[in-house]
C-alpha cells in the first residue's frame, strides 16, 4: 500500500470527502453525584474557531499532552481500548481523532478484523494521523476522513463501536455531537467518551485545579505559540464541560442504555461508557 492507502476511502460508505496530505481544511464504576460547582464560564466554541486554534498547535499537539500530562493520556486512551467489546466486522469510528492516537490503537485492537475510520474537522491534525498510520501500522485498515461531528457523513446503525477522546467539549452543540455519535453506531454497539473531569478528593482538587489553570496554560503556550490561546481554553472549556453525573444524564437522555462511568487517575479524567438499545 502506498503513501496514501490509509486514505483510501472507496469501500467506506459515508458521505464526506477522505482528507489527504496538505489538502487545505474545507469546510464498577462509581459515578459521582454531581459536578464540583465552578464559576460561570462562557468559552467560545464557534466552529471555525477551534479548527483555526488546533490546525494552529498541530504540529507540536502530541508532544506536548504527553508531556503536559506526564504520559498518563497515554495510558487513560489503552483503557477505553480496553473496556470495549470488538468482537464484530463492522467498522469502528473514532469522532475528532485528531492525530489518531485512539484510532491507531483501536486498530492495534483489531488486528486487521475490523476496519477502523478517523474522523475529524481540522485537515492539519488528519495529515499528522495519516503520517502515524503510515509509520506505526501500514498496512492496517484505518482511514481518516475530515467531517463536523455534529453532522457525520456516515449512514445510520453503520460502527460496532464509536469513541471520542477529549474532543467531545469541543464540539459546538454536545448533545448534536452525541446524538450523532449514537445514530452512525449498529444497535448493540458502545459509544464511548473519554474525557477530562473535576476532581472531588478534597485538597487533590484544589491543586489540580491550580495546576489546569495556571501552569498549564504558561507551559503549553510557550511552546505551542499559537494566537489563539489554545492553552488557555482547554481549562476552561474543561471547566464548563459537564462531567460525572452531569454527563450520564445526557448520554442516557440522548438514548444510551447502562451507561457506566469509570474515573481515572483521582477523577482527572473519567471514561464514560454506554449501549446503543437494539430495537
């Protein structure tokens, strides 16, 4: 396979355009009783916005969550992997793969029995995931296709599983983004969210929270030199995301069946897991 093969998006059935290099952006389980109540926040999550703001630190994006978070983002992604059941042929997806780290390990996963699809908005991130792909995997079945995730270019009941890691905040309309999620998987498939949290453990989360919002911010700007502050919204578009319970309602409201939620490393993150009903 070529350069480009895990780009080829022939046998895919979805309605979007597959997005190559240096093409230009076109358009168990505890659950918390409630959400660490924070100040109002009103982030800016106009489309154009965060893909400027992404395409903008994309080159150094990998670099620099793995060492914001002393690699357990690494670790959070093979957990999810692991609470899913890939047991069918049909295609996985993995909503705002950005550079395809889940993706690829879903992939891994897999081993070739299912096929796994990328999707995302910023053309620069899927030129960094198709790099990946081509270097870690290369003749694995995984394809990256540029789409909105509050309109996915798939047909209904169509993935086993679908996944989002730390990017369903950043979709404009939440429960769009869910609602789609849910429609393009098969009935008894999962639909998975890995996402940050708020810490409740008292005292852990006064300093994470000093942490989120005012050294990471410094150190990833300074390397990141983007315009758009990009360092800046991740702790706040954190801090108005709902999580724990919050979170649950929506997902079972948008028409999941037993959600769980599993939190990660003292409630920095927290995985949430649900069941598409199969009638």
């Amino acid at each position: 396979m070529g350069a480009l093969g895990c780009l080829d998006l022939q046998n895919t059935q979805f309605r979007g355009s597959p997005v190559t290099p240096n093409m230009p952006a076109p358009s168990e389980i505890t659950v918390p009783t409630e959400t660490p109540v924070t100040k109002s926040i009103t982030v800016d999550k106009s489309g154009d916005r965060v893909r400027d703001m992404f395409a903008q630190i994309a080159p150094r994006y990998d670099l620099m969550n793995h060492v914001l978070s002393l690699g357990i983002d690494i670790r959070w992604r093979k957990q999810v992997v692991r609470m899913l059941n890939l047991d069918s042929n049909l295609p996985i997806l993995d909503c705002c793969t950005g550079t395809g780290d889940l993706a690829l390990m879903l992939a891994r996963q897999v081993a070739g029995r299912a096929e796994v699809i990328g999707s995302d908005f910023c053309a620069p991130m899927l030129e960094r995931a198709a790099a990946k792909h081509q270097a870690q995997l290369g003749e694995a079945p995984v394809r990256f296709v540029q789409a909105d995730s509050q309109q996915l270019p798939f047909d209904d009941n169509m993935f086993q599983a679908v996944t989002v890691a730390f990017g369903l905040r950043n979709v404009q309309d939440t429960d769009l983004g869910i609602a789609e999620m849910i429609r393009v998987c098969a009935p008894g498939g999962q639909v998975c969210v890995l996402e940050f949290s708020q810490p409740t453990l008292p005292g852990f989360r006064q300093l994470y929270q000093a942490y989120f919002r005012h050294v990471l911010p410094r150190i990833g700007q300074r390397f990141a030199k983007n315009n758009q502050a990009a360092y800046d919204y991740l702790p706040n578009s954190v801090l108005e995301f709902p999580s724990g319970a919050a979170l649950v309602e929506r997902l079972e409201h948008a028409g999941l069946q037993q959600v769980m939620i599993r939190p990660l490393t003292l409630g920095v993150a927290s995985i949430y897991l649900g069941r598409k009903p199969t009638a």
